[in-house]
C-alpha cells in the first residue's frame, strides 16, 4: 500500500508542476502580448476596450508614428553604441577587478570588498555627482554613458561570488605548469565563467539601452548625443500632458492615441532585449565545473 501511494505522489507531482509553470508563462507572456495588441491596433478603436491578444483593426500607424519622431535614428545609433560598447568594457573591468579580489593572497581583498558594498548603499548625491563629470570633463561627451558605469560594486561581487565556487586545484595546477596570472584568468577562470559572464552582460545591456536619463542630464542640449529612451520619453511625454497634443496627434495621423502609441513604443524599447536574450539563455546554467578536478 504504502508503495502504491508513493507512487501516485510521484506521477501527481509532474502533472501540479506543469499546471502551475503553465499558469505561470499565461501570467508572464499576457502583459506583453496584450500590449503588443494594442500597440497593433487602430488607436480610436483600442479606446474602446476588450481588446486582450489580438488586435480588433489592425494597423500599422502606430509604429510609423513613433518612427517617424525627430532624432529618432540618431538615438538608436547612440543607444547601440553605449549599448556594445558600455557592456563589454563593463565586463572586462568588472571580471577583472573580481579576479584580483578572489585571490586568497591578495592581502586587501576584504577591505575592498567592504568598501565596494559600502558604494552600492551611500553615494554623493545628483549634484555633487553632476559636477564631478562636469569637472572630468564627461559632460556633453558620449563617455558619459560608458565610464560611470564601467565599474558596479554588484555585478563584481556577484563575479567574485562564482569564482570563489572554482576548485583552487585548477589554478594551483596551471601555476605548477608555470602558468601566470594572467594566463590564468584568460585560459581557466574566464570559460568557466561563462554563466556568471552572461548574466552579467545581460544586467549591464539592460541597464545600458533602458537608460535614458543620464542622456537628458548630461547631454540634453546635444541632439547628436540623444540616446533612443530619452526621444521616446520625450514622445511619450509630448502626448500624455496636454490634450492639444493628442487632438494634433488625431488631426495628423487619424487614429493614433496616447495609449496605442505608449504600447507601440513599449514594444519598440523591448523587442532588441527579448532577441539577444535567446542567445545568452544557454549560459544560464551551472555545475560547469562538476568533474573538472578529480581529486
């Protein structure tokens, strides 16, 4: 009897976790689908409700409009550009420094490591923050959006946290060998970081094409520095304040909304994100090191 039932328990498990993960991917997937309904659908129309996964007019003036928004282009070129290049120095300076802070004869390593969790609680404020770059020399500068942020006192210790998890017989192994530090960080330590690499990538990418107001702060008055968040901010804003704007929006392109073009700009502002994520979910797993040493 008692097998029988263990054994109920054991084929009852697999059907309440499928029920529950596919409540769970309805409750995820609905918002975004939603909004790329509405985002696709007439903008008088949408006004209207019930409109849930599938548009009820279909159209496409909603991303016209939102593309046809001044400095539009040029945003999207910045935004790429902090986006790759923000990412990849982020990364390298960041693997770096949780390197160095892993090793167990570096002798200031719990100093740092204190002062660095110190820095994601206490900063200096706007002002202070503003005129320190002002005085750097970062203002009204691309730079701006890539120096600040090549250093984050959390995706360090979250590197440093995974690299503790390595076997230290690797690195003892490769310095027998006469292997260097640095040797060692590139041919042992970083592939067996990809996981914590690519999590970390995509943090920083994330935060990097999301950003919007390091854009209107440092450099608003340089329509060649705007950034892609920061016109559809500016978008978004133009049609939500005023009814003026919105009956000259309706006038112009017929049946454009601020509701259709907030989810078409949604959907815009995400769609870069959903694709690259594919590309790193593989990395997400771990163990990578499960049999490396044999001991």
């Amino acid at each position: 009897m008692a097998a029988k039932k263990a054994k109920k328990k054991v084929q009852i498990f697999p059907i309440v976790n499928m029920i529950i993960m596919i409540l769970f991917v309805i409750i995820t997937l609905y918002p975004v689908l939603n909004t790329l309904a509405i985002s696709l659908n007439d903008g008088t129309d949408s006004l209207r409700g019930g409109i849930y996964l599938l548009p009820r007019k279909f159209t496409w003036k909603n991303y016209i409009t939102v593309l046809q928004k001044d400095n539009l282009i040029t945003g999207a070129y910045v935004t790429v550009a902090r986006t790759v290049i923000g990412t990849v120095l982020a990364l390298i300076s960041n693997a770096i420094l949780a390197f160095i802070v892993s090793r167990k004869r570096f002798m200031f390593k719990k100093q740092l490591s204190l002062f660095w969790v110190i820095t994601m609680y206490v900063n200096g404020g706007l002002i202070p923050t503003f005129l320190l770059y002002k005085g750097l020399g970062l203002t009204n500068s691309f730079w701006v959006y890539v120096i600040p942020g090549m250093v984050s006192a959390f995706n360090m210790l979250v590197i440093r946290t995974y690299m503790n998890g390595i076997p230290d017989s690797l690195e003892e192994s490769a310095q027998l060998d006469g292997a260097g530090y640095t040797t060692i960080f590139l041919k042992i330590y970083s592939p067996l970081c990809k996981p914590v690499y690519a999590t970390v990538a995509l943090f920083v990418a994330v935060g990097q094409w999301n950003s919007w107001f390091d854009a209107m702060l440092y450099n608003r008055m340089n329509g060649k520095l705007t950034t892609l968040q920061y016109e559809l901010m500016k978008l978004l804003s133009s049609v939500t304040n005023t009814s003026s704007n919105v009956e000259a929006m309706k006038n112009a392109v017929g049946t454009v909304t601020p509701t259709s073009v907030r989810a078409a700009a949604t959907i815009i502002t995400m769609l870069p994100i959903i694709c690259i994520y594919p590309f790193l979910q593989k990395y997400f797993v771990t163990g990578l090191t499960l049999g490396g040493v044999k001991e």
